[in-house]
C-alpha cells in the first residue's frame, strides 16, 4: 500500500492506482467528464484537477500515478478556479437549451455547471455552436446524436472502440471543426453502428440520446378505440427505482404494474413469460441440432436474443448467420401473441391491439421496427423514457402498492428473470434443455452455474446433458464476441450466448444513467439472481401459463404454429 495525505486526512491506496482512482476509493468526490472506468485515462476534461504538494501546476488525477507521502488537497480556490473555467469555456460552446434538453434532469455538464457557479455565454461572442454544426441527426430508429451539445470528452468513441470492438463514430475534423462522428460524417443509420447505446449511457451531456417516442406513446395512450397493452423487461425492474431515490437495485416489479396502469395502459404483460417461452423453444432448437448432423444443423447455436448482437453478425459475421437461434427475442414472443392468442382468447379485435415494449435497451427500438418481426411490437420505450413518462404524469412508483400482472401472459420463474444479466440466458436455457434431454430436472442446489456468475468477458462451462458433454460459452461485450467468434474454440462448441452490453441488460443502452456505472450495473445483476433465487418457480417449463399456451394454442416447442409466431430468420 501507499500512503497520502489528503485534505488533511491519511489515505490508503494501492501501488499502481491513479490518484483519481485512489480518491474516489477513499470516498473524496472528483469530478471527471471524460474518464471511464475500466479504460485508460484520457485527461481530456481536466476537471479532476487537484493541488498536489510539490507541483508546480494542477495536476490531474486521472492520468497521475500515486507516490508514497503524496501530499493533496482536492478543494482549494485554485482548484474551483480552474474547474470553474473548464466548465465556462464548455458553455461558451454549448446551445444554451437546458430548460428543454432530454439530458436536462441528469446532465453532468449541467450539475457541475451550477455546482462550481460556472457563468454562462463569457467566450460566446455572438458564435453560436448550434448555428455552425449540423442538425441532430434522427436518422436511426435507435439513437439521437445531436453534435452540437458534444464536450469532445471521446467517452463514446472509446466505448465503441475499446470496449465493444466496433469503432463506429470517431473524432473527426481539427481545431475549431473537431467532432465526433462517424466515418464520412455518415449518418447513424449509415454507419456499421449496432445501437446497443453504450455510446448513450456514457455520454455525460444531450449530444447522444435515446430517439425519444414518449410522444407516440402519450398519443396511442389517448386513442379510444385502441387496446394499448404494455410489457416490462426483465432488467427494467431494477433499474426504474435508482430514478426515485431508491437504492440501485431495488427490485419493484409490482409498482411498476401499478404505475402502467396508472398511466392508462389496459393490459400488463411481462416479458418474463415471453422469456420462459423462450427458454421452452431455444432449449428444444438446441436438443435437437445436437441430435441432427452437424451440417444440417449447425453448431454452435448461439442466442439471439440480443438485438445488438444480431446486428453485429449481420455486419461483422453474415457467414455465421445460420448459427444464431431462429426463437425471437421474449418480447417480441409476447407481442406476437398478445394479438393473437391473447386477443381470441378475450375476444379483442387484433387490428385494435398495440404492443408497446419497455425495454432496457436502445438496439430493441430498432429491432421492433425489423421488416421479418412486423405484427408484434409496435413501439418500444427505454427504461429512461418510462420514467420521463412516469415524471410527467407526477407518479412516483415506490409509492405506491404493488399490482399483479394481467394473467395468460404474466406469470414467469426464475429462470426467466435471469436473462437480464449475462450468463442467464444460457442457465435458464440449460434447465430446461437438460430436462428435455434426460427427462430429469436438475436438482435445486444445480440450477446456478458458478462459471457462469464469474465476471469476465468470456466465461465458459461444460455440462453433461444425458450421454453429451455440453461445451458452452458466455460471452460480455461485443469486443470478446469477436474475439470468441476468431478463435478456432468457436468450432469446438455448442452453445454460445453473446450479450452485447457489458454484464447484460442490466448495463443496457437504455437503463439509467449516473456516476460508478460500473458498481451499478453490478448491483442490478444481483438482484436479479435474488430474484430467481427466492422465485418458487426456477424452471421455465414449470411456468403454469407456459404450459397453458401450450396445450392450448401452440402444441409443443417447435410446432409449426410455433415456427409461425415464435421464431425467424435473419437473413444477408
Ligand atoms: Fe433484455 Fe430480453 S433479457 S434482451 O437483455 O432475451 O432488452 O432485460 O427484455 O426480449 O426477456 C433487453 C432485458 C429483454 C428480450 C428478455 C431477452
Ligand atoms: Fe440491448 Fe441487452 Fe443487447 Fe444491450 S445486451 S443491446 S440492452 S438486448
């Protein structure tokens, strides 16, 4: 260990931290807008300025080592100074459109603005950014970038570069025209983009934004003659709290119910029952490729549940098109069915039922809009768009009592919750399929895979399934995907789950945003494997209603009505 003083106060720290590092350990509040744990520091903000004794500057705190006996102190008047002016010289540059601005709630440019008393339109000089840079371009289903409220911090660019392999926006231009875009200045919707929003979540100011569609949904909620019928995402139950001062993680399913309804949706369904129905036809996709010839079936099967993985494939891998699983995603399960089985079954008029998704995820938006998954779900939201909904109809879920979901489509186990944290999909999968191989259940105290719940981008696992050893792996993050995909491993497995956000949905484009994303992320996971783990139902095929939608209406997984509802193709 290294010892410093700061402010003051004796600090431990570990040989090789960055003083950053060390300080926001040791619980010392730094401000940074463009640092991103995990990655290599940028120094591009130079808002973790701090007086270190001995410096003949300010020194920044993310890019300096600690050193035995270190001396600093982290709010003096030359520090605020020097903050203060970084953020001055930002809103020199910036459209003065706080008051309207999607990012206005949690903007870090904004906090910090008012926190250090930065004065507004000191450099402007008539020279307005907006005027000079292009328009927002609106041209992805997905994502909003508007470059006229960039920072230059270049979190977007090394998140899709560093961490997700894609490189799909980079810096261009110089000096006064420096931007962030992608190749050609391209639009979005051009680019070799996969939506995932990992550029989004980063983004500290309104430059990069989820397309926002609470307008379309305000609208379809006024229609009379329309059954506007809603379902959440697994990882959107841990997530909408944290936005109502809850502590990250708390799980309120029951008052997010209560809050749809509040809002004036008719019907709520959860995606949970469209993911244990997943788990019922992936589990049987892949019995069955491991009983056909590897040419006809090809191995490794690999999830597609993930739309931003999807996308990928399609860009990066249109070869392995035919390893991805043909089921479609749970919710688009659940919309393909709330306007058929659901609508006979209550005599609805399909015509006259709308799905609307809440998802925690920008790629859904896009996927919903996919020309071979029409007729299901008509619009999605994210986690962050519900809660712009929720804020202006002035209701604040953790007040109220928790509801039920509507019945047929609303009952799920464990194994469905799961799905919104890497590894789930491939655990819930491997319960049922290990029952549909064997005709056995796996034990209670055999549903979790330790493997599984390691952290790591590429986590792997083996299990027996009857006489077959099973060769799985799990994949975080798109960067490892290929790398996985390159690796002559690839030839030697099964099953292959890829999740193209880091640790899952949990992480997803759409999900809340805030400081130590990283530890956030994390937390939701966990209560996500509490809530299967105090579920009373842990295996998809145990799902009362699942069994009902069988004998019922589908026959059995795989059955040609099945085919027709549940699953697809993507095709190059
Ligand atoms: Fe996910 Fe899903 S788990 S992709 O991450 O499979 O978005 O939460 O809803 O559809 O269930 C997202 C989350 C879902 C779907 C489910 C899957
Ligand atoms: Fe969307 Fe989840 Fe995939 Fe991220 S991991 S792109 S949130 S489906």
């Amino acid at each position: 260990t290294v010892r410093l003083t700061v402010d003051g106060r004796l600090v431990e720290a570990r040989q090789g931290q960055t003083l950053l590092e060390a300080l926001r350990q040791a619980g010392y509040e730094v401000p940074t807008l463009c640092h991103l744990e995990g990655l290599a520091p940028f120094g591009g903000c130079r808002l973790c300025v701090v007086e270190v004794s001995g410096a003949r500057t300010l020194v920044t705190a993310c890019s300096q080592p600690v050193s035995e006996g270190m001396v600093v102190r982290t709010h003096t008047p030359a520090v605020h100074k020097a903050r203060r002016q970084v953020l001055e010289l930002l809103l020199a540059d910036h459209p003065q459109e706080c008051a309207s601005c999607l990012r206005s709630d949690d903007c870090g440019l904004r906090s910090l603005a008012a926190r250090y008393g930065a004065r507004v339109g000191l450099w402007a000089d008539g020279v307005h950014r907006r005027a000079l840079k292009e328009e927002p371009d609106v041209s992805s289903p997905s994502i909003v970038r508007d470059a006229a409220k960039c920072i230059l911090c270049g979190r977007c660019v090394r998140i899709c570069q560093e961490q997700q392999g894609i490189g799909a926006i980079d810096f261009t231009g110089r000096g006064f025209d420096l931007g962030v875009a992608p190749a050609f200045k391209a639009p979005l919707s051009e680019a070799a983009c996969v939506y995932c929003g990992q550029c989004v979540v980063h983004c500290p100011t309104g430059a990069l934004t989820e397309r926002d569609d609470t307008g379309r949904a305000w609208e379809l909620l006024g229609r009379p003659d329309t059954t506007v019928v809603v379902q959440i995402a697994p990882a959107v139950r841990v997530s909408v709290a944290e936005a109502f001062g809850a502590p990250v993680g708390t799980p309120i399913t029951g008052q997010i119910v209560a809050a749809l309804r509040r809002l004036g949706f008719s019907r709520v369904f959860d995606t949970d029952f469209g993911a244990d129905l997943t788990v019922m036809e992936e589990a049987a996709e892949l019995v069955h490729r491991l009983a056909a010839p590897r040419e006809q079936a090809p191995l490794p099967l690999m999830t597609s549940c993930c739309p931003g993985w999807v996308k990928y494939v399609e860009h990066y891998f249109p070869e392995r098109l035919g390893h991805l699983s043909s089921c479609r995603s749970p919710h688009e399960m659940v919309g393909a069915l709330a306007k058929t089985y659901y609508a006979e079954k209550e005599g609805l008029d399909p015509s006259h039922v709308v799905m609307v998704s809440i998802m925690p995820c920008t790629a859904k938006k896009f996927e919903a809009q996919r020309e071979e998954l029409q007729g299901s779900v008509d619009l999605v939201l994210t986690t962050r768009e519900l809660v712009r909904m929720l804020r202006l109809a002035g209701i604040d879920p953790t007040r109220l009592e928790p509801e039920a979901f509507d019945p047929l489509m609303g009952a799920s186990t464990g194994a469905a919750v799961i799905f919104g944290r890497t590894g789930g999909v491939a655990e819930a999968a491997l319960r049922t399929a290990y029952w549909m191989a064997t005709g056995k259940d796996l034990p209670e105290e055999k549903l979790e895979w330790e493997e599984l719940h390691r952290a790591g981008q590429i986590r792997r696992l083996r299990v027996e399934l009857g006489s077959r050893v099973l060769r799985c792996a799990v994949v975080d993050g798109l960067k490892a995907a290929r790398e996985l995909l390159e690796s002559p491993e690839y030839e030697q497995l099964d099953f292959v789950e890829v999740m193209a956000c880091p640790g899952g949905c949990v992480g997803g484009g759409g999900q809340m945003r805030g400081q130590d994303l990283v530890a956030r992320v994390e937390r939701r996971a966990q209560s996500l494997a509490g809530l299967d783990r105090t579920s009373p139902l842990r295996r998809a095929h145990e799902n009362p209603e699942i069994r009902a939608v069988y004998q019922e209406y589908l026959g059995s997984p795989g059955s040609a009505r099945s085919h027709q509802l549940l699953h697809t193709h993507y095709v190059d």
